[in-house]
C-alpha cells in the first residue's frame, strides 16, 4: 500500500483515495499531493526526479503530484505509474 501525504484542504481527494485503499498520513510518504495554484508546499525537502521514472518503492524521495487539472483517476495513474507521462 502507497502512503500519500495530501497537502491540507484537499479532503474531497484524500477522501477519495482513502476509498481506493490508499493510506494517508502526514509524513514519510510515497507521494506527496498538493495544488499548484498559490498554496505553499515549502515543507518538501526530498522528492524524486520524475523524468528518470524512477519506481516509487525504491526509498529515495517523495513522487511530488500537482492536483490541478487532475481527476482522481489520472492522479491514481499518476501513483501507481510513479511518474508523470511526457507529453510528447
């Protein structure tokens, strides 16, 4: 099971996850989701590098995932992928 820290106010999406078996805490998470439209997310200080596509288990940071624009199930592609798709 990924843990999945939701930045404060995003309870609609936390909720949501939650039903889809995912488990929310407040520190040492998988991903960290947030949205980029002015809220601060200063407190991340280890994430991963999303270009390498680098598996999510692997220990070595926080999946950081911006919320805006995004339902629940391209956020859900989004963790069980652990990276974002390129554009191109």
């Amino acid at each position: 099971m990924k843990r999945i820290s939701i930045q404060d106010g995003l309870n609609e999406l936390a909720y949501e996850l939650k039903k889809r078996g995912y488990e929310i805490v407040d520190h040492d998470s998988d991903a960290y989701i947030y949205m980029a439209d002015g809220y601060d997310i200063s407190n991340l200080t280890n994430m991963i590098d999303m270009n390498m596509g680098e598996d999510m288990n692997n220990s070595k940071g926080t999946l950081l995932i911006n919320a805006s624009n995004k339902n629940i199930d391209q956020i859900e592609q989004i963790l069980n992928k652990g990276y974002y798709t390129p554009l191109f």
